[in-house]
C-alpha cells in the first residue's frame, strides 16, 4: 500500500461506523464491473477451496464417512419418489 493510500486509509478508519460503510459503499459502485466480476469471482474461489479443505479434515478425522455414491443417488431417489 502506498503511503497516500495509507493516510486515506487511516482517515476512512477515524470515520464514524455509518460514514465508513457509505464510503465503502460508494468505493465499491465506482470499481467498473468487470473488476468487480473479477473480485466477487476470487472471493467465490477462495470460499469453496476453504470448504473443501473444511470437508477433508472432517472426513480425516472421522467426523465424517463418505458414502458410496450408489447409495447417495439410491436415497436421493427413494426420497424424490415419496
């Protein structure tokens, strides 16, 4: 971050709470929407690759058991047929 960057940054901050979310509310609108494409994409990335990791720890510790897939579609349409 470069140091204008930095002050604005540290000014935002001092900012009443409802002053800072309008100001980052009107930050967000002036970003052109293919960077917001970008950012919400990365942040969608970033979400999944932090639950896949979440779901591979609990099937390692034994939180968790996997199903064999068979079973998972049998139960799917056992219940879609009620």
């Amino acid at each position: 971050m470069s140091s204008t960057e930095e002050l604005v940054f540290n000014a935002a901050l001092a900012l009443p709470e409802q002053s800072r979310a309008q100001l980052a509310d009107m930050l967000w609108a002036s970003l052109p929407e293919e960077q917001l494409d970008l950012f919400v994409m990365d942040e969608v990335r970033q979400a999944w690759v932090a639950e896949a990791r979440r779901r591979m720890r609990d099937v390692a510790s034994g939180k968790v058991a996997l199903l064999p897939g068979d079973e998972v579609m049998g139960r799917l349409r056992s219940r879609l047929q009620e």
